[in-house]
C-alpha cells in the first residue's frame, strides 16, 4: 500500500484545478444504463471510484473507451449481463446506483449489498422499499438484491430519511416507469441536480431536482447524450481548508463558489478573505492563524458532513475552541484518535468534538480510516513540525485526484512513496 509523507510548516501559495465531482459522476455513470445510445461523458475525475464503477459497468458487458482526458464513452446496447459482483461492490457503495436503471430499463436486477467506508449505518432499505412502491419484487439472498419487474409504475415516494443515493436511485428508476413519480423529502444536494441534468439531457422529464420534492413523468425511451460533469465542491473545500489552516493563499479554479455557501461563510468566520469569481475562489489568510469555529453537519444546503474532518484539522491548529457536532454518520470521529497522536487537544462526547486549537501540531504516522478522514490526516500534516506520514491511502485515492501533486504545486512538501 502506498502512503504519504508529509513535511509541515511551509504556508501553502498557489492555484489549483479542481476536477469533476465523484459523488456526480458515479451516479451519472449509471445513469447510461437507461440510454438506448451513446452517452459521452466529460469531466470525468480519474479516481479509483470511478475505474471501479468503470470497470462494474464493462463486467455488465457495457460497451465503454476512455481517453487520455478522461472523457467516457458508454455504449450501453452491448449489455449481456444484469449483475454487479460482490467483489466490485465490495469496496465502494455506490455501486448500489445501479439498481434502479437496470431494473427500469431491463426489468432485472441481481446487486450485491455494498461496502464501502467505515462511517456508518447507511440502510439500503430505503432504496428497496421505493421500488417496491413501483411494482417491483424483491428479495435479499445470499448476500444479493434480486429485483424484477415487467415495467415499473409511477408512485409516490416519501422518503425516511433523506438520503442522497436513495433519492439519486429512485429517480432513475422513475425515469423510465409508467405515469408519475414524486419524491418527497428528496434529498437537495448539487450532485442529484447533475444526475437529473443529464437524465433530462437524454430525454427525462425531472421537476424539481434540488427542492425536497421531485417529480419525474416516465417516458418511453431515453436517448444518448452528451454532458459535463460538475466541479467537486468537497475537493474545493479541502484546498481551502489547506490554505487556511496553513496560514497560505490559495486560488481554486473551474470551480463553482454557488455549491460551497456553508463552507465559505465558515472560512470567513475563521478569519480568511475571500475573493470570488464566475469560476474561481481565491483564500488569503495573510499569514494569520485561524479562529476556531463551531460545526453543525445536516443535509444540503447545510454544512456538508464530508468537510467535517478537514474542519476539524482545522480548529486543532486555531486560535480558541471551537465544537464540531456530526449529525449524519454516528461513526465519523474516526481522524480524532490519529490527529491526538500528532498532539491535537480533541475531546469527545458523543456525537460532539470538542476541539481546542494548537499553535502547533507534531509529525507522526498515522493511518487513514476512510476517505474524508485520510484527506484531513493530510492537512494536518501541512501544520505540523517534522514529518508525517500516512498509511492506507487508498481511501483517498477513492476521492482526491493526484492530491499530492497537486498539494506540491502549491508550495507543500509531500510526496508518495510505495509500502
């Protein structure tokens, strides 16, 4: 296994690119299995994620090429197989998405239960139970979802608990079944808005995307496309979380500031200026330590849970203290226990960490444990004095593309080496 090795202390000074978002592009990626024709997808982020769903989706005999640019073609007619293995399924959740367009679209569906990171309880239940709403008959054996359906039906589906790949399922599932669907508490986050963009670019009708209520008119047929995938709004909150807690200044591109509302007002309560154009996000901290600031994590439009940990590095080289409550995974803490080890003043109690700022922390080895954790073992690393380094990296490399490259371009000493 790869790791990091991080020398701390240098203010980071620099621009970086952000690259297309994951947690768009997987769902995307399945969307193509309702398209009766090519779907041409651009902006693609080069992650592990996303070779894993690639590679899924050629298990199924999808037709698929990849250029040097990342842009995807997919041709989903050569399809010869409507499973998704257990060993592919086991190391990223997401392949659940594929659920609902194989069950639209083909009628049948055989998905392993997915793995993924240690955050958590996420029940795919809440999936199972929509369908089912739909018409669709379902049973759990051996470890796998088997689903069939002749033609799904248009239902109303009010969801539990808001959940974002729930909602991202259900309306591919709706995009191609019979009469009309709503979704209520649907979940409002930026990625479902890019899923139905593109189902509407191939021929959906999708209303509502981005409110807590969808509603979707089932069509026959959906056509190829073509689409660009939306900018990682948690890369870009993670570059200027680094330029703050660094004391740097720190420009991000193709980006979009409009995502990040929850993240920017607290990078200014930290004490950071901040400069915002159509598609860039400039952070200068001039040299100054951060103010600790207090977290609340809830859905879209609040404070997203994935910049939790990168906040909480953070407040653990601030000025003050500052309370950082995690209000979507109950086991999403994992970082504190590492980051004590580089000598941060983090408390506990329940679902609350209490974190009181250090001038400075200390370089040691430690060991990611998902993948927002292992992004946040890497900032903490630029603040500290000596070397870290940090193990079981390939929870980043599920969801950061080439970041130690990208971290050296602005000033950071890092660098990767082979277990």
């Amino acid at each position: 296994m790869d790791k990091l090795v991080i020398t701390g202390g240098a203010p980071l000074d620099g621009e970086v690119r952000i690259s297309g978002a994951k947690n768009a592009a997987l769902p995307i990626l399945a969307s193509a299995l309702l398209s009766e024709g090519i779907v041409r997808l651009g902006n693609v982020p080069h992650l592990q994620d996303v070779t894993t769903t690639i590679g899924l989706l050629g298990r199924m005999g999808v037709g698929i090429t990849v250029d040097e640019r990342m842009t995807i073609e997919i041709d989903p007619s050569t399809i010869s197989s409507f499973a998704a293995p257990y060993e592919l399924v086991k190391v990223m959740r997401a392949s659940i998405l594929v659920l609902g367009p194989l069950l639209a679209r083909f009628g049948e569906a055989d998905v392993s239960l997915p793995g993924g990171c240690a955050i958590g309880s996420r029940p795919v239940n809440l999936h199972l139970d929509g369908l089912r709403a739909m018409g669709a008959e379902i049973s759990v054996d051996g470890g796998y979802i088997k689903a069939r359906a002749r033609r799904l039906q248009g239902a109303r589906l009010v969801m539990d608990l808001i959940t974002v790949t729930g909602t991202e399922n259900l309306m591919m599932a709706a995009a191609l079944a019979k009469g009309e669907s709503i979704i209520e508490n649907a979940a409002r986050e930026p990625e479902v808005v890019d899923l139905a963009n593109c189902l509407i670019s191939m021929g959906a009708r999708i209303e509502g995307a981005g409110t807590d209520t969808i509603r979707i008119q089932g069509v026959e047929t959906l056509s190829g496309t073509s689409h660009s995938v939306m900018p990682d709004r948690i890369e870009t909150g993670t570059f200027l979380v680094a330029g703050a807690l660094s004391r740097g200044r720190v420009k991000v591109r193709d980006t979009d500031a409009n995502l990040l509302d929850a993240v920017l007002a607290k990078l200014r309560e930290a004490g950071a200026k901040l400069e915002i154009g159509e598609d860039w996000i400039e952070l200068d901290m001039q040299g100054r330590r951060p103010r600790a600031v207090d977290i609340h994590t809830a859905p879209y439009p609040a404070f997203p849970t994935d910049m939790q940990a990168q906040f909480t590095a953070l407040n653990s080289v601030a000025e003050g203290v500052g309370t950082i409550t995690e209000n979507v995974f109950e086991n999403r803490f994992m970082h504190v226990q590492e980051m004590q080890r580089m000598g941060a003043n983090i408390k506990l109690e329940g679902n609350t960490a209490i974190v009181a700022g250090v001038e400075k922390l200390t370089g040691a080895p430690v060991m990611a444990t998902d993948l927002r954790a292992s992004a946040s073992l890497v900032l903490a690393g630029l603040m500290a004095s000596g070397e870290t380094v940090v193990d079981r990296i390939y929870h980043i490399d599920r969801g950061y593309q080439n970041i130690e490259e990208k971290l050296a371009g602005l000033g950071g000493k890092i660098r990767r080496l082979p277990d």
